[in-house]
C-alpha cells in the first residue's frame, strides 16, 4: 500500500484541472505537493492557499531542457520523490491533416515525452530507497479514439505502453517500485470542452472530483491499472473483435463522433 501523508508527491500539470483535485487531496492526506505547472498564477493560487505543503515549480513541459533543469532543482531542494504523478496533457481537437507542425510536436512532447524525462530523473532514487510509485495518467482514447484525436491518442496510447513496459522492467528487476496507469473517458473539466456522449448511462462525461478520488484510491491500494467508467473495459476488449465490427460498436455508442461539437478550453 502507498502512503500519501508525509511523502513527496510530484504531480505534473498540478495548476488546474485533475492536477489540481489531486494535489488537493495529497495536502488533505497529510502529503506534501511538488507542483509542476506551465502557468504561474496557477501555481500561486495553490501554493498561496497551503504554503507548507506546497513547493511550486513553473515548468515548460515542451522543453525537455527545461523540464531537466527543474528535475534537477527537485532533487538539490527535497532530496527525492516519493510518487510521481505524470498527469499533464493538452489536446488540440483537430484532424490529420489540420494539425499544423508544432501542434504535433508539443502535443507528443508534453503528454508523452515528458513521462520520459521525469521517470528517468526520479526514478534511480526511488530505487536507491527501495521504495516510490509512479503514476501515468493516460486516457481511454488509449483504447477506444475518436476522429480529431490523432495527436492526443497517439500520445496516450504510448503512455500507455510507456507504463506497460515499465511494470515489466521493474518486475524483471525485482524492484519494489509500484506504478499504477489510469485511462479516464472524457473528464468534464473544461479541455474537453463540447465532447459528447451518446449514452450517458454507460459512458459518461466524468466528474473530476470523482475521478480524483478514484486516482487517489488507486495509488492507496497500489493498482495497476484504473479504467473509467467501468463500461469502458467492454470496449477495453472489444479491440479483439474484427476491425469493421468493432467500428460499428464505436458507432452505435456515439463514441465516433463524440468529438464532432469538440470546442475546449481557451
């Protein structure tokens, strides 16, 4: 089981959102939060309301130097993490051939690139001390995309495999590192601002409170992997269907075209 009160919880994107509901609940559970952020008010806004369990940093998760240079600030000013929440993302909503060049490539470098230089930061740490949890925050375009997601589900479904090769190698290393991936719907925080559902019942648009706490629980109770809502591991398995089949449920669930009002956040 993962203890959250009295360790080191670095969380990514911690300014707004989920990153925020996260940090949130790390400081009411007796954590102290490494909050990483692009936006600078964000990060006084949080570290104002909790001054003693809150260290801020601004990063530029884009930048692999930057993102280096304030791991390395981390480490000369806490010593260590003890979990580490790979939670930022960003979504451009567009198709293939709208997306322009450097839309792709910060989208590839904040939601999937940065996971790579943080784990490889804090990690020999986290081994050093024989303990630590790493936390990748995917999605469940992941497993079932839409049309207008080619940047974002392409990011998630390597942090997805990202997290899949990083059990196994801490397996084979018999170390005592947990890791925990977790592949949310769409969450009605605002990025996904004019995404749909077809079937609210089975698949709806989260609650990020709800899903904060569930993210909590899951590190808690050292789970490996968290699919929301719990319809979602149907189509989790549907992809061992035939392919035309298996478009014809995304179809029938409205999933397809669940992007097409698709407006998100300023």
């Amino acid at each position: 089981m993962s203890k959250i009160a009295g360790h080191h919880v670095l969380i990514t994107g911690a300014g707004s959102g989920i990153g925020r509901l996260l940090a949130d609940r790390v400081i009411k559970k007796g954590g102290f939060v490494i909050a990483w952020d692009i936006k600078q008010e964000a990060l006084d806004s949080l570290a104002g309301a909790n001054p003693a369990q809150v260290a801020p940093y601004q990063v530029d998760l884009a930048s692999k130097d930057t993102t280096q240079l304030a791991a390395q600030q981390v480490l000369r000013d806490h010593g260590g993490v003890d979990i580490l929440v790979n939670n930022a993302g960003i979504v451009s909503g567009k198709s293939i051939l709208a997306l322009g060049d450097e839309e792709i490539e910060r989208t590839f470098a904040v939601n999937i690139l940065a996971h790579y230089w943080t784990v490889r930061a804090f990690l020999p740490g986290m081994i050093e001390r024989r303990r630590g949890h790493i936390v990748t925050i995917s999605s469940g375009a992941a497993v079932y995309p839409a049309p207008l997601l080619a940047d974002y589900a392409a990011t998630k479904s390597a942090a997805f495999g990202f997290d899949e090769v990083l059990r196994l190698e801490l397996k084979r290393g018999n170390l005592p590192i947990k890791n925990t991936v977790i592949c949310p719907y769409y969450i009605n925080t605002g990025m996904f601002e004019g995404a749909k559902t077809r079937f609210n019942f089975l698949l709806p648009i989260l609650e990020p409170e709800e899903v904060a706490d569930k993210i909590i629980q899951a590190i808690e109770k050292d789970r490996q992997r968290l699919i929301m809502p719990r319809f979602a591991y149907i189509t989790y398995f549907g992809r061992l269907l035939p392919v035309n089949w298996l478009d014809r449920l995304s179809s029938f669930f409205g999933i397809s075209r669940s992007m097409d009002d698709f407006v998100g956040k300023n």
